[in-house]
C-alpha cells in the first residue's frame, strides 16, 4: 500500500529480506527474517508494527545488521506516522 500524496510504499518483511540479502547475502538473510518472526511470534506478511518489532530484535544480534536494520526501522515508523496522519 502506499500513501497517497507521499508516494511512500509499505516497507513489508520482503523489503527487510531484500536489504538484508544485501548486507548478508540470501540463505542468511531469509534465516534471520525467519528467526525473528518465529522469535516474536509475528506473522508474515508483517505489517509496520512487526517490522519494527522484527528490526529492534535483529539490531541486538550484531553491528552489521545493526545498520541494514535501523534503516528498515526507519522506513517502517515512517510508514506508521504519516499513515496515522492520513487519518
């Protein structure tokens, strides 16, 4: 979904498995995606509020992934707040 008048789209938990296939290449990062779904009990696809408890979980486990995933954080509180002011 995307926000009208922003064109800002959805991040989902594809758009956290692609940055994270960049940082630490496929096999590893659909392992991660997956273990912190499981880890939190969160369902795919995931909304913002998954993904952002998905990101705070997967920053504790290391400094490289502490960066891909800030940033999809980031894009995922975006998303929460400028969907809430569409309101």
């Amino acid at each position: 979904m995307t926000i009208p008048g922003y064109d800002y789209a959805q991040p989902t938990d594809k758009s956290l498995l692609a940055a994270l296939t960049t940082s630490v290449g496929p096999d590893a990062a659909k392992a991660l995606t997956d273990l912190a779904a499981k880890k939190l009990g969160r369902r795919t696809p995931a909304g913002p509020d998954d993904l952002i408890a998905m990101t705070e979980y997967l920053m504790e486990l290391g400094d490289l992934l502490r960066v891909t995933t800030r940033s999809e954080k980031i894009r995922a509180v975006t998303y929460r707040a400028l969907n809430a002011a569409m309101r």
